[in-house]
C-alpha cells in the first residue's frame, strides 16, 4: 500500500514538472518573440524611400549620458557614517 501511494505521488510530482516545464517554455518562446524587431514590406518601402525606420520602439541606450551619470554619482561627496 505505501509503495502504491509513493509511486503515485511520485507520479503526480513529475506530471507537475513536466507541465511547468512547458509553461516554461511557452512564456520563454513569447518573450523572446516579442523582442524581436518587426520588419515587414511597409518598413522595407519606408528604409528604402527616407533611408531609415522610425518605429515606437524604445530608443537604444545612449552610452554617453549613462556614463555620465555614472561619472557625477561617484564623483558626488558621501558623508562618513557616523560612529557610535
């Protein structure tokens, strides 16, 4: 009786793996495939007729002013902690 109940259980824990596994999977393939760029005939004419392709999208990081920041945020003056 209790081997019948652990391969049972042990039955249902893989079936649950295995579904996970797939929803895994799924979601993965979506995210993947909504990032990818989307270029069709209408972008083709537009690159072709004005030589570039505005779109929604997010504009691409601009390297320059993240370093910037980065610069400003170290170089700013930190106070001591203060001891006890």
């Amino acid at each position: 009786m209790i081997g019948f109940t652990l391969a049972l259980l042990g039955s249902f824990l893989v079936g649950l793996m295995a579904a996970s596994a797939v929803l895994l999977r799924v979601r993965l393939r979506e995210q993947v495939a909504s990032r990818r760029p989307r270029v069709d005939d209408d972008a083709v004419r537009a690159i072709l007729e004005r030589g570039v392709l505005v779109t929604d999208e997010d504009e691409p990081l601009d390297l320059d002013e993240i370093d910037e920041e980065e610069r400003r945020f170290w170089s700013e003056s930190w106070d001591e902690p203060d001891e006890w």
